[in-house]
C-alpha cells in the first residue's frame, strides 16, 4: 500500500511539475522592417498576450515616429522643415522637436563633429550604388551645414533652419531615440525586462529570465567570414549601446574605403576610426555620439566621451582599440584582440 | 491446430473485438486517446495459451474491426495493424525470454509502449512528415501508453488468476 | 490493492517508473528542442506570411511592396531566387541554413532555425 502511494504521489509531482512549466517568464520576441532597418524587440513575460500587445504597441509607435522624421519622405515633419528652410519656422509635434533639441546638444556638445544638418551632403552620396559626388558639389554645400542655423523655439513648438537649401539628417539618432521611445512604451505596458534593437542601436532593461543581464555582440569592423563576426561582447542592462561603423554603408574606389559617416567640416567620410560603440543611459546619447566620436576620430573622440560621461569603446582605422575605464567588468573581448 | 484452440481463438477474438468496439464508444478527454481494452485478451491469450494464439487473435480482431468499420486496408488500418502486430510481437518476445521476470502488468506496458512505437513510425511514413511533430507527441503518448498500459495489465493479470483457478 | 501490487515483479514496477520518468523527460525535452527547431518563416512587413518546415524543398513566391520576391528551399537550405527589390542584396546572401535573409524595400524578412537564429553564440542582440 505504501509504495503505492510513493507511485501515486511521484506521479502527481510529475504532472504538477508539467503544469507549472507554461507559467515561468519566457522570452518573446518579434522583428519587423522600420526606419530602413530591422527592429528587434524582446520582452521577459509570463504571458505571451502580454508580450504580443506590448511588442507590438512599441513598434507602431517606432512605425509613427519614423513616419515624423523620415528624411526621404514627403510627408514627414523633417520634409517640411527642409522644405520651409529659410522661408519660415514649421510647427512640428513634441517628439520632433525633442529629438532635434537634443541633436542640436550633442552638436555642441561634440564641437560640431556630430552635427544634424549635414542632410544637404548626405543626399548626394548614393552609396549602394557607388555614387560619389564631384568635390565642388561636396565644397559648396558645405556651406549650408551649421547646427548653429537651426533655431528651435520650445514655447510655439516650431523649428526653423535660417537658410535655404538647408537639410536636417536625424539618422544618427533617429534610431537610438527610437529605441528609448519602444522602451518607455514597453514598461507603460507593464514590462520589466527587454531588449530593443534598431538595427545597431540597443537598450536593454531588467534582466533575462535566468537572472543574467543582456548580452549583447559587438561587431568585428572587419569581417573575416560572412557570419556576424564579434570582437567583443557586452553584458547590460538598463544601459543603451550604439556602434557607428565604416563598414555599414560604404562602397570601395581606387581602394579607398567611402562610407555614410561624413565629417561635417570636410564633407568626406571621417578616416580616424573604423568602428565607435557606445554605451550610454539613453539610446539617443548612445547613438548620436558613438557618430560624434567616430567623426572625432580618437583622441579627440577619447576625450569627448570623458567630458559626456558615457563610455567607449574605439577602434581605430590601424584597428587599434581604446576603451574608457568604465567598460572594466562590462565588455569582455573575444579570443584574439 | 486442434479443435479446442479453434474455439479458443474465436472466442478469445469475439471478447477482443467485442472490448475494441466497446472501446470505441467510451468518450475520451482527447480524440486520439485509445484505453487499448483489446489489449487485455492479447495478453490473456499470451500468457495462457502461448504467442501463436496471442498473434492470432489479434491479427483476428484487427482485420475484423477494420471490416466492420470499413476501414479495411485503408490508413487506419495500417496503423492498427502494425501497431497490433508490434505490440504482440514484443510482448510474445518478452514473455519467451523469462517467464517469471515480467508478470502481466510489465508485458501490457511493453505491449502499450510497442504499440505507441509502431504507431508513431507509421503515422511519421503515412501521414505528417514532419519531425518535430513526432518529437512533442511521443512522449505525451509514451505516457498515457504506461497508464493505459498498466491498469490494462492490472485487469489482465486478474483474469488471468481467475482463469487459471477454475 | 494488495493482491495487485503482489502480483507485480520487481521489473514490472521498474519498467512502469522508467517510462513514467522517461516519458516525462521527453517532454520538457521535445518542447525545448521543437522551439528551436528548423523551420523557415517568411515575413512580410512584419507579419508572419508563411512557415515552412526546411526540410522539405519548395519554392513559394511572396509579394512585397516591390513587387514578387521568390524563396527556394532546397537540400535543407534557403535561398531568396528572384527578387524585385531595386539593390538585390538578398540575392547575393545566398544560401543560408540558418540565421536571416532580409529584404528591405521589399519587406520581406526569412529565418530560418526558429526564435534563436537572429541571436549566434549566445548573444541576445548585435550591434555594429
């Protein structure tokens, strides 16, 4: 009788054991094509209606606010500023105005190395089509890039860029903006724990379900196979981490290596660093000076993130690394560098 | 074959289709789920009168059911058959080996767990293909077959006391 | 009761707790195992448009924003075949068994090798 009950009970263990396996917090995940790029977000719930609707509340409002600043749609915010440059201030919504605010703070911040107007020149680079424009057109635009001719005026919400011809770029922040708003969105929704990738530009918050912080690859700017190669991995949470790269967009001519990161003062892609990871608290920090620091170059770059506080990690264009101290513990290297 | 192994088997086979069809009108929680009733007379037959009867009935009552439900040679048919056959294969296998190792409650679960087996690897070949489907549903099957396949072996190993009494 | 539990031998009661505890831990191990198993998605602007097991060849033709864009399966791999995007990058990926090919204008994202392809070597997101 007695081992009976032994059966009787291990069985019901068993079957108790198989009931509660459903109700642990899972990671859910779900990808989709915004901003030109694809947009990962991941959640740690235990239920997946949960994570179905917070996910896909905080695509849609990436999906709204990319359709605000889109630089090469028509019937963007930004279009409308480009569009109004030197003829009048354009109303525009909070969002819009709060990512060009804080554009126009790392601008000065950075000294002018990240700066959002250099929209006239980027449109002239085509560069999966391999098409560099002629010097004097890159010379004479360079005239209408200044951060300086944006003028925001908070109180009637309007933006105004003081000459013609003038063009905002926000895709150096766009994305890592993007990213703070999905998350602000996902704990609205109640979620403690997640991961959300614009592309390169993540911010992750809470912890996976094992306990264990985020663990986020940080690519080798030169690949030696197809696969996503690593150089380095970071372990965060409730930190953001954005990485500019000459090897995104770029195309090669007479070996020499063009790519979508352009120096505001020349007008040519900047030559001081192959790759700028950033890890900062908010997205938008992380991805508009990980591109500041990249057009910097080094030193000037090493010396820009101390004075902004946030941390970096540098490869240079010899593929030498240099790291602030405050990645210690944080990101680990791969075998090999 | 004398005559008294003639009565036998159909008397053996008439309980066996007489439980198979009973079967079929119990209502189960999951469409799938067979008690595997006809089981008992495969073992009883095993266990009494050897592997030959034990073979024999079953081939009985699976072609005889698969008539009277017109699913003769059709895919369902299949999967009883190799089913049916497998289980009492294994069970005939275990119990030549060592009479005294297993009694009817260990013969019934490897009768249930070859039955299971051969059905799964059928089901794979005719049906769905599709491995990973195989994978979830074994071992969910695998486990009902032990219960299934214990309290069968349980009744079994009753009538086979009784039986073997008078 | 009794009588029943008498009538068991040693190996009975072993056999039913094996297949009790093995079928149990075939189980939790299946449904791990299913979870990252290898099927091939295709998305369309973010919605599942169809899921197809990669073992198996075929050759399905989705349209995007573009217009039609052709997946092959074949020899446990996937391959984007014809494409109508204007840059044609996910032609030149190639063959891929697991992992991501992505087509942006046109929209069109195919994984294959389930929830964990996007993610190698443990890592949860790359950046760069």
């Amino acid at each position: 009788m007695k081992k009976n009950l032994l059966v009787l009970l291990i069985f019901a263990a068993l079957l108790n054991l198989a009931a509660c396996a459903g109700r642990k917090p899972a990671v859910y995940k779900k990808t989709k094509p915004l901003m030109d790029t694809l947009v990962t977000i991941t959640v740690v719930t235990n239920s997946e209606g949960e994570a179905e609707k917070a996910i896909d509340d905080a695509l849609s409002t990436i999906d709204r606010f990319s359709g605000l600043i889109n630089f090469f749609s028509d019937r963007s915010e930004l279009a409308q500023i480009n569009g109004d440059a030197g003829i009048r201030p354009v109303r525009v919504s909070p969002d819009t105005l709060g990512v060009i605010e804080r554009a126009v703070f790392i601008a000065e911040k950075s000294g002018g190395a990240f700066d959002p107007t250099i929209g006239p020149e980027t449109r002239m680079w085509d560069f999966p089509k391999k098409i560099r424009p002629p010097d004097a057109s890159i010379r004479e635009k360079l005239g209408l890039v200044n951060y300086r001719d944006i003028l925001v005026d908070r109180e009637k919400s309007t933006v105004f860029l003081r000459r013609k011809g003038m063009m905002l770029d926000l895709g150096g922040i766009a994305k890592g903006y993007a990213a703070d708003m999905a998350l602000e969105n996902l704990k609205r929704n109640g979620i403690t724990a997640g991961l959300v990738a614009a592309a390169g530009d993540i911010r992750a918050f809470g912890l996976k379900p094992d306990g264990t912080p985020w663990n986020i690859g940080i690519k080798n700017p030169r690949q030696n196979s197809k696969a996503d190669e690593l150089i380095a991995r970071a372990r965060l949470t409730g930190k953001a981490i954005s990485t500019s790269g000459d090897y995104e967009r770029y195309f090669i001519e007479h070996g020499r290596r063009y790519h979508h990161l352009l120096d505001p003062k020349t007008g040519y892609p900047a030559g001081g660093c192959r790759s700028v990871t950033v890890i900062s608290d908010s997205g938008l920090y992380a991805d508009g000076f990980s591109t500041a620091v990249f057009v910097s170059g080094p030193e000037k770059g090493m010396r820009l993130v101390t004075d902004a506080g946030v941390d970096a990690l540098i490869i240079d264009k010899d593929g030498g690394i240099h790291t602030t101290p405050g990645l210690k513990g944080l990101v680990t290297f791969e075998d090999g560098h | 074959m004398q005559l008294q192994d003639k009565h036998r088997i159909a008397v053996l086979s008439a309980y066996a289709l007489s439980l198979h069809g009973f079967e079929g009108l119990l209502p189960t929680p999951i469409p799938w789920l067979r008690l595997g009733l006809a089981n008992i007379i495969t073992l009883v037959a095993l266990m009494l009168y050897g592997f030959r009867t034990a073979m024999t009935v079953t081939l009985i009552r699976v072609v005889l059911a698969s008539i009277f439900t017109g699913t003769f040679l059709g895919p369902s048919f299949m999967l009883s058959l190799g089913g049916g056959v497998s289980s009492a294969a294994a069970m005939g296998i275990a119990w030549a080996v060592s009479r005294s190792f297993f009694g009817p409650v260990g013969l019934s679960l490897i009768g249930a767990l070859f039955h299971n087996a051969a059905q799964l690897a059928l089901a794979y070949l005719i049906f769905i293909q599709r491995f990973e489907a195989i994978m979830i549903i074994s071992p969910v099957i695998i486990l009902i077959g032990a219960v299934t396949g214990l309290m069968n072996g349980i009744v079994g190993g009753l009538l086979i006391k009784n039986l073997s009494h008078e | 009761m009794k009588t029943v539990i008498r009538n068991t031998t040693c190996a009975d009661r072993l056999l039913f707790f094996l297949l009790i505890l093995a079928s149990c831990a075939g189980i939790f191990i299946s449904r791990e195992a299913v979870s990252q198993s290898s099927d091939v998605l295709i998305e369309v602007n973010g919605k599942p448009a169809y899921t197809f097991p990669l073992a198996g060849d075929r050759t399905v033709t989705v349209n995007g924003p573009c217009g039609p864009t052709v997946v092959e399966i074949k020899d446990m791999k996937v391959r984007i075949r014809e494409a109508s995007c204007p840059n044609r990058l996910c032609l030149k990926e190639g063959w891929i068994a697991k992992g991501v090919i992505v087509c942006l204008p046109n929209r069109i994202v195919v994984t294959v090798g389930g929830k964990s392809a996007g993610s190698p070597r443990g890592v949860d997101a790359v950046t760069g």
